[in-house]
C-alpha cells in the first residue's frame, strides 16, 4: 500500500507540511551561498576599484551572476538533500515543486508559492514530475501506473532511448547488465590530488 493516491497528492502534503514546519538552512549550504556571495562582492569591489587603471578583472565578471544573487545547482543540490532527509521524500520532489530559496541571513529557509506543477503547455507531463513519480514509486511513496511513462513529451522520451541504447551498448561491450553499466556511470569520482 503506498502513502500517496497520486503525485499531485503526495506533492501538496508536502507544500502544506514545508507551510507548517519550514526549517532553516544548514551550515552546509549557508557557507556555500555566502561564501559565493562574499567572493562576488570582492570581485565586483576588485573591478570597481582598479578599472580607471586596469580591466584585469573585467574577464572575470558574469553580468548575469553579479546582478542577482547566486543560489545556483550547487546550492539546490544541497537544499534538496537537506529538505528530502528532513522530510522524507525524495529530492526529485522538491525539484518538482516550485520552490524558491529566501536568502535573507535573518530567515534562511524555503518558500513555496502555488500549488506543484505536473503538466507542460502542451500537456506533456513535466519531467521533473516524471522523476518525481519514478522516485516516489521506487521508495513507496506511490503505486506504479500504467501509462504515466507515455505522457512525457516525445523528444524527452527519445533522449532517454538514446541515452539507454548507449548503455546497453557498453554494457554488453563490457560484459555487464544494464543495471551494473549504470552504476558504473553514476559512481562518485574522487577528484582529490592525489
């Protein structure tokens, strides 16, 4: 028996419960936004400072980066990995909803505005619904449906073909399964020196 009747469901029990009991940022993602955000300000402060005798540091600006503070891929990462093991759901869910960061140093958390959004204008289901549907199925959360995989917009359907034919490909080059191909690719490389 799965928690949730639906996606749409199981989305606005979570906006509602994100309503009642938002939580703070953790340290994690408050040193990563604010540390952006100081080197930001030193660098426009390096380019306000020294462009009457040099451009030095012009190269290094980012107009669109400058302008409104930088709550980039990085730091949804961390929210949606601190919001999904606080709450409970996977982060595909949080991605799913429109939710917006509120960056004030006096109040750091999330807010939600309007309900969640599952179907695109042209009536394709969102992908960001769709992984939001596969998570929640894989964890419980929901009943696997017949169909919902056909709703996705075409072009997105064909990416996941191509991308899953590369696979099966390399993985029957390499002797292995699909599933042991794909974990293969999806392993935390360690980038540290050495």
């Amino acid at each position: 028996m799965s928690e949730y009747d639906s996606l749409q469901e199981g989305l606005t029990a979570l906006i509602e419960e994100m309503k009642e009991q938002p939580i703070t940022w953790d340290e994690s993602l408050q040193n990563l936004y604010y540390s952006k955000q100081d080197a930001s300000e030193a660098l426009r402060l390096l380019i306000a400072n020294s462009a009457h005798e040099h451009n030095a540091w012009a190269n290094m600006f980012n107009p669109m980066s400058m302008m409104e503070p930088s709550f980039g891929p990085e730091c949804w990462v961390l929210s949606y990995q601190q919001l999904s093991k606080h709450y409970g759901v996977p982060m595909s869910w949080f991605h799913a909803i429109s939710i917006r960061a509120i960056t004030d140093p006096m109040c750091k958390t999330w807010g939600v505005d309007k309900p969640a959004e599952l179907i695109d204008e042209e009536g394709y289901l969102l992908e960001t619904a769709y992984a939001a549907y596969l998570d929640g199925v894989h964890d419980g959360l929901l009943e696997e449906t017949d169909g919902i995989a056909d709703m996705r917009h075409p072009k997105m359907i064909e990416i996941s073909g191509m991308i899953l034919q590369g696979i099966e490909e390399q993985a029957e080059f390499l002797d292995m399964t699909v599933e042991e191909a794909v974990k293969a690719l999806s392993q935390k490389h360690d980038m540290s020196p050495a």
